[in-house]
C-alpha cells in the first residue's frame, strides 16, 4: 500500500479501528446465556438499598449522640462558669467584711475575647 495515496490508506486504516473496535466490543459483551437476570437485579438492588439504609440510621445516630454531648458540655461549662462568678461574688463579700478598709466593688472578673 502506498502512503502517499490517501484515498487508498485512509479506507484500509478505517477498516482496521472499525474491526478492532468490534472485536474489542465482542470479547467485552457477555452471551445471551449470561444476560441480565432482573429479578437479582432487583433483590440486589433492594438488598443494597437496605445496607444504606441501615448505614444511614448508624450515622444519623452517632452524629446525634455527639450532638447532644456537645452540648451537654457547653451547659456543664456554663453551669461551672456561672457557679465561679457567684463563687467569686461571695469571696467579694466575705473579703468586704473582713477588710473594710479596701474597696472590693472595683474588684471584678470579665471575660475577653481571645
């Protein structure tokens, strides 16, 4: 075959994909004997579609339960925080009491960003 005559190679190269793609398309269909079975299809697909299922009621339920830690923390954090200022407010009184000579209502506690 001559190369430099494309109206002879390009038909011939054509050819030849065409027929590799075929084969390729044949060794990678199944027989008909090997078809699709619907109804294992369909137990499959239901069987698939409760794992999902069931992983999702898993995940919804750790992500609850880290949920409700979370913010069973917060309050305990809070109830510490606010326990500590009312401490705090009673250390001034008893301190008051003690030493009247110092002015304790100056003497307070803030909270700053950061």
């Amino acid at each position: 075959m001559d190369i430099r005559n494309t109206s002879s190679f390009l038909p011939a190269f054509n050819a030849a994909s065409a027929s590799v793609a075929t084969q390729n398309r044949l060794k990678h269909t199944p027989p008909a004997d090997e078809g699709f079975n619907l109804k294992e299809a369909i137990e499959g697909g239901k069987a698939y579609q409760e794992m999902q299922d069931q992983r999702h009621a898993e995940f919804r339920k750790i992500w609850g339960d880290n949920i409700q830690n979370m913010y069973k923390l917060a309050r305990s954090a809070e109830d510490h925080l606010s326990k500590g200022f009312q401490g705090f407010e009673a250390f001034k009184e008893k301190q008051a009491a003690r030493h009247t000579d110092i002015d304790i209502n100056s003497l307070d506690v803030a909270l700053v960003d950061g």
